[in-house]
C-alpha cells in the first residue's frame, strides 16, 4: 500500500490525475474516429465509390 491510498489527494496530485484522465480520454476519442474512418473507406472502397 502507498502513501498517497492512506490520505486525501492534495489538490495539486488531483489536479495531475484528472489531467491525465482528459489526456487517455482525448486520445480514445481521436482513435475511435479513426477507426469509424478507417471503416468508412474500406465500405467505400468495397462498393466501389460513392454511387
């Protein structure tokens, strides 16, 4: 067990945790647009064009 588990975060340490949480969720958002454009293109490509 650690220190930080036995005592409240500061607001610094809550501040760094929350920071890197928007981080991870910022970059699971960017991959998950990715991958629905990357879908798109194969179903695009697959049809054969837009028509």
């Amino acid at each position: 067990m650690t220190d930080h588990e036995d005592r409240p975060l500061t607001r610094e340490e809550s501040q760094r945790v929350r920071a890197g949480q928007q981080s991870r969720a910022n970059i699971l958002a960017v991959l998950l647009v990715a991958l629905a454009v990357l879908f798109f293109a194969i179903t695009v490509v697959k049809v054969g064009g837009w028509l």
